[in-house]
C-alpha cells in the first residue's frame, strides 16, 4: 500500500510499505481517506527534532477514516463506520488517561505523524479506544478537521480558557485553520468577536464567518485597536497561536483578569515578558496542547449541528508538500486538506 514519508529535511515521497496486518485484540484498522495539515507537519517538515525520530516517517497527525476491520473484543464500532483517530498514542492506563484527561497522559508514546508514523497510509491499525465514531450528517473528508484543529480549539476556549457567553475574545490569525474555527465556535455562543488578519480580503472571509471586529495588523498596531474599541477596557480571553510578534501585545489587550491561552508560536519560540503586569493585572496564562478525546467528540457534534470547518483547499496526497508551502506562506484562509 501507499505512504508518504518524511525521508530528511523537505524531503517527503510517496512509497510503497507493507500493509498492517489484521487488527489485534482491541484494535481496529482504519482506512484513512483524509488527512489535515498542522502547524506540527511544518516543524517536522523543516526537521525540528530529527535527532529523536526515526526516518522515515509517514507524516499526517490529523485524519478521518472508515473501519476497514475489527479486532477481538471491540463494541461498538463495526466495518464501514465513519471514524476520527485521536492524534497521540497514549497509554489509557495512567491516571491522565483514566480521567480523561488524554493530553496529560503520563506515559506517551508520541503524537502521530511528528513522532511516531502518522495517518498519510492508507490503513492504520490502532487501539479502538482513540478512534471516534463520526455522527450522521458530518462530511467524511471535513471529518479529517475534528482531530486536531477543532479539537485544540475546543479545548483551547472551553476546558482552559472556559470561555462564556457574551464575552469578548481577540482571535489572532483569524483566517488560519484554528483561527477560523475559533471565530465560528466564540460566535456560536454569543461572544464578541476581535480577529487580526494580514490582508483585506481575509478581513471580508472573517468578517463573513461572524468576526464582529476585523484589525489588519500589517496596518494598524492591533493592540491598540483592540483598547480603543474596547474603550480600553480590554477583551476577556485572547486566543494566541502566534507567539513573539503577537505576545505583549495580547496581554495588552487584556482586560484585569483576563485570559490568554495559547497553542503556538508560529514566530519563533522565546519572548520576554513584564512580570509586574502579569501579576498586578492578575492575567491567567494556559499553555493548550492537543486536546482530549472528549473534545474531538464535541467537535463532531458541533460539525453535525451547522459548525462545519472552513476550507481552504483539498490536495491529493502527492501534493501533502505543496500543502505545506501554502500553510508556511500564510496564504491560507481556513483548513488545507489531502485526500487518499
Ligand atoms: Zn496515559
């Protein structure tokens, strides 16, 4: 069967690899049809962490499938379902896992794709506790967007930043992957919504998806627009994914109390930070990774419901680096995705 493989830095090739054999106790095989690219490829892709992995890797930490067939001892999922594989390959015996908690796993093996051979095959054996059944009227290749990016804004604003009703958020990046699903998912719940986008016609998109508030910050320090449209009150929750060219900015932006979550550094990795403010404003500062898998069933069920995952393009899997170059150029307004 077919693979892409991460062979070294930039390099990615479709090979030939043998198929998984039938599943095991416990297990299902999955056929992958779709897969959805992350920030997390682009680090792979531009060789974060070769020394740690083994190459060749199969790439693709994000994926929707069907069951192609089960092992022994598995309920509730039967061949020809419609299913969304969890991202990581956790223990489900640590009390993390036990909890619910997935992402706190204690004793991980690695996050697909980045770590450990991820979802661009066309089958994949996997334990049937990390794959979620897709429900009734959710397209099966959007499916391939629940894993990570609706599922890390799901936790994002509602586990960690525990975002409410008729509160005001700032979005940074409102027409990347996750920016996009946080401007529809606050909106969902009646929030007011501040987005920063590079370019007008990403500022029509956003505005488009319910963005009530659209800040150009190639043009406009968005910190300030954010204070002067607030009558300098600030915003509730800043949802961060951007990093060193955003940060002080964001805390800027908050109101005394608020929340920033964040999920990425895009930017670069360090920042420094006055701690004065931190603790007189009394900020609330998270660090989001992944998600649980609770939060990938709330996604599909939001999908189900109308929430469905701007799309930005639709490659083969051939094209999976085209893709790549497109989410690095910051080009992108919502989600790209490969199709096998
Ligand atoms: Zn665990």
């Amino acid at each position: 069967m077919q693979a892409l493989q991460l062979f070294g830095d930039r390099d990615l090739r479709l090979t030939e690899v043998e198929p998984p054999p039938a599943p095991g106790p416990g297990e299902v095989q999955v056929r992958v049809r779709a897969v959805g690219l992350n920030f997390i490829d682009v680090w792979g892709f531009r060789g974060m962490a070769f020394a740690k992995r083994k190459l060749p890797l199969t790439v693709g930490a994000e994926a929707a499938g069907e069951i192609a067939a089960v092992g022994e001892g598995v309920e509730g999922l039967s061949v020809g379902d419609a299913v969304v594989p969890y991202g990581a390959l956790t223990c489900g015996r640590c009390r993390a896992c036990r909890e619910g908690r997935d992402n706190l796993c204690e004793d991980v093996s690695g996050v697909m794709g980045f770590h450990l051979d991820g979802f661009s095959r066309e089958r994949v054996n996997l334990p049937a506790r990390l794959v979620v059944k897709v429900p009734a009227g959710v397209d099966p290749v959007q499916a391939a967007c629940a894993g990570i990016a609706f599922g890390t804004v799901q936790h994002m604003l509602f586990d960690n930043a525990r975002l409410e009703p008729g509160e005001s958020i700032l979005v940074h990046a409102g027409g990347s992957g996750i920016g996009t699903a946080a401007i529809k998912m606050a909106k969902a719940i009646g929030c007011t919504v501040y987005t920063t986008v590079g370019d007008d016609a990403k500022g029509e998109k956003a505005r488009a998806l319910g963005a009530d508030h659209v800040i150009n910050y190639r043009e406009e320090r968005f910190e300030g627009e954010v204070r002067r449209l607030t009558k300098r009150k600030g915003v509730d929750v800043v949802f961060e994914h951007v990093g060193p060219e955003t940060w002080n900015g964001s805390l800027l932006c908050l109101k005394r109390g608020g929340r920033l979550v964040t999920c990425g550094s895009t930017s670069g990795v360090s920042v420094q930070m006055n701690l004065m403010q931190l603790f007189q404003q009394q900020y609330r500062i998270t660090g989001s990774f992944g998600c649980r898998i609770a939060n990938i069933r709330e996604s599909l069920d939001k999908m189900a419901a109308g929430l469905t995952p701007v799309i930005d393009t639709v490659l083969p899997l051939a094209d999976f680096a085209k893709g790549l170059e497109r989410l690095e150029s910051r080009k992108v307004f919502g989600k790209i995705l490969v199709t096998l």
